[in-house]
C-alpha cells in the first residue's frame, strides 16, 4: 500500500499525512496549525478563528507576552502552555486557556495548578 508523506512545517521531517505528531520534533501540529477551542485550521496573522470566533492571539501565562494560539510554546520566552486533561483516560495535552478537553470532552479544572507548578519548576 502507498503512503505519501508531507514534510513537518517546523523541522521539515518527511511524515505520514495521517500522524498527528512529528517524530523528529514531537509537534501536534506538523502540517498546520489547528484552533486549541474547535481544531479547524487556523493561520497566523488573522484575528480570529473563522470557524468559532475565538481570538487568535493570547497572553502568554508566563512572561506576559503576545502568543499565537496555534503554537505548543510562547512565541515570546518558547515555554510550554500546554496542560494534561484531567481524564485518566485521555490525558491529552490541551491548551492552558481551555475549559474542556477537546478529545474527551471533560472540564479543565486544574489548568491553573498546572502552569503555577510549571512557573516553579521552570
């Protein structure tokens, strides 16, 4: 059977079209980005997610600073704001400004504890 590959947008690593990792960088996102509240494609640059209106850029929980919403770390200082889903079944990495998890549709709670511990171990 044939598989195509397309390259990773940010280390340019041949991957499978259907993997939701790269391999070689380990970003979600390897061939676009996806909004964190609907996971439709979203671009940088625009203000807004066409699909939930959902602003594009935030502030990071960190340093303060504008981030792109599409991003798995600041664009400012490059730490992670990612959190876990609280589900100990899912356990998928969320964005820290999300209510639900997107996988399994369980609330985000502990988001806040999550990048306080982040901030001192960082």
């Amino acid at each position: 059977m044939a598989t195509y590959k397309q390259p990773c947008m940010h280390c340019g690593m041949m991957t499978e079209r259907d993997s939701r990792l790269c391999p070689r960088c380990g970003s979600r996102s390897p061939f676009g980005y996806q909004c964190p509240q609907c996971l439709k494609p979203i671009e940088r640059g625009l203000a807004m997610c066409s699909a939930c209106g959902r602003p594009l850029q935030t502030l990071c929980p960190f340093c303060g600073g504008q981030t792109f919403v599409g991003n798995e770390r600041c664009d400012a200082c490059g730490r992670p704001v990612m959190v876990y889903c609280e589900n100990k079944r899912c356990k998928q990495l969320q964005y820290f400004e999300n209510t639900r998890c997107t996988v399994c549709g369980k609330p985000i709670k502990k988001a806040r504890n999550q990048i306080e511990q982040m901030k001192g171990v960082m």
